[in-house]
C-alpha cells in the first residue's frame, strides 16, 4: 500500500511539473527574450538616429546654420518614424500571416 502512494504522489508531482512548470518556463524564455531584443532594437535605433543626426549636421556644413539648425532634428525626427512605421507593418505582417496558419 505505502508503495502505491509513493507511486501515486511521483504522478502527481510529475503531473503537477508538465502541466504548470514547464509552459511557464516556456512562457518566461519567450518574455525574456522579447524584452531583451527590444531593449537591443531600442538602443539600436537609438544609435542610428544619433548617427543620422550627425551625419546631417557635418556632411552639410553650414547649410543649417543660424535660423535652419533645426532642419537636421527634423530628419532623425523624420528617419525615427519611419523606422517605427516600418517596424509597425513587420509586426502586423507576422501577426497576419501566423493568423492565417491557426
């Protein structure tokens, strides 16, 4: 008898791991990941709109001096919306089609 409710409490145990543990951890990888690959496209995006900003002012020398130094805030403005424009319609690509897959 003592053996079948050791038996009975491992299954139970066993049971309790596949079914709550292990979709949680798969759960808190696929988190983890997201939130560190946007951090990393945050920072990325970052440095490129900075480079772009540079890029503009000293490639156009004094071209937007004086009352036109805004003009090159402007273009990483520009450049910044762009990219989270384009990164909107990848996202809504991919949700798209693995809706499609369901």
């Amino acid at each position: 008898m003592k053996d079948e409710i050791t038996e009975l409490w491992d299954m139970v145990v066993s049971y309790f791991k596949q079914e709550t543990l292990d979709p949680l951890k798969a759960v808190l990888r696929f988190v983890t990941y997201g939130i560190l690959g946007s951090v990393l496209l945050v920072f990325a995006f970052g440095f490129l709109t900075l480079g772009v900003l540079r890029l503009v002012q000293s490639e156009t020398g004094s071209t937007f001096s004086g009352h036109l130094s805004w003009l090159p805030y402007l273009v990483a403005l520009v450049f910044v919306l762009v990219l989270g424009a384009l990164s909107v319609m990848g996202i809504m690509r991919y949700m798209k089609s693995t809706k499609q897959v369901d």
